[in-house]
C-alpha cells in the first residue's frame, strides 16, 4: 500500500495548451493563488521557489520539478511545513511539529481531453506521498487545493471573480 495522497479531478473549458500555461505562468498563478505560489523555470530538474507572504520574495524550500511536459503533465516536490504553518495547524507539541516538518510529498498535474468533448479538459491534480493519514499538510492541501483549481477555472473559462465589478 503506497503513502496516503489526495486526488481531485475538475473538468475546464479550455485547451490542455492553455491550461498547462496558465499553471507554469507567474500572472496567472498569482491570480489562482491569490498573491501567494511558486515560480519556476519549469524545467525538469529546476528549482520551484515559493512566495509564503504577500509581501516577501520567492524563497527556496527544497522543491524540484519532476516532470514537464508541456499540455500533458506537470510534477513537482512540494514544500514542508513552513514556519508559518505551526499556528495554522495548532501543533500540540515540539515534538509533534518536529516529526511534521520533515515530511516531503509531491503534487503533478495531469491533463489530458475529457471522457465527452464537450466537457472540455480533464485536469487531474495528485498530491501524494504523505507519511500517514493524519498528516497536517495533507490536511492543509486537501481543502487549499479545491479553492486553488476552482479559481483556475474560474480563470481560464473568462468567470468573472466577486471583487471585480459587474
């Protein structure tokens, strides 16, 4: 039995081109990440630095691109637990956080046409390799990625986002 992951399959109107683009551009992730994200290269063996603060610079967190191939699949280590993730997750214990920061999953994007055509794009996100169920950033990603790829859709078929005016 593999590490325990999180799966989440969402369907867009748009070209697997498009869809791939918007999740390797810095415009765009800005604007589905609300402020926050990664940059890269997007290379396989690049660098994925992350902006943790709305004010602060990409940092370097360990993360590497795994796969790039442009339309089709994008894969990347994902980072630990960061500093400010401790109040977020409410750690009991050092020891608790201690164990928590060492875990390192990955996360790939897959895309490929939907079952109907008219469905558009099939967008197939795995965040896997947790060390276990419990896994406080597998409690993170799991909800932080529904609101993620909702707002790329939302993006990428030309919705309109509520603090835009009518």
């Amino acid at each position: 039995m593999g590490k325990p992951g999180f799966v989440y399959v969402i369907y867009i109107q748009t070209t697997a081109e498009k869809l791939y683009q918007a999740l390797t551009d810095p415009e765009s992730i800005k604007i589905y990440m609300g402020g926050y994200g990664p940059e890269s290269s997007w290379e396989t063996g690049a660098p994925v630095r992350w902006k943790m603060d709305l004010d602060g610079e990409f940092e370097e967190t360990g993360q590497r691109v795994l796969e790039a191939a442009p339309g089709k699949r994008l894969a990347y280590t994902w980072h630990t637990l960061q500093p400010m993730h401790r109040q977020m997750f409410d750690f009991a214990s050092d020891e608790e956080w201690d164990r928590a920061v060492r875990e390192r999953s990955k996360v790939a994007f897959d895309i490929e046409p939907a079952e109907e055509p008219e469905m558009g794009i099939k967008l197939t996100l795995t965040h896997d390799g947790f060390d276990s169920a419990g896994s406080r950033m597998l409690e993170g990603v799991s909800g932080g990625w529904t609101m993620i790829l909702s707002t790329l859709k939302t993006l990428l078929e030309g919705g309109r986002f509520l603090d835009e005016p009518a």
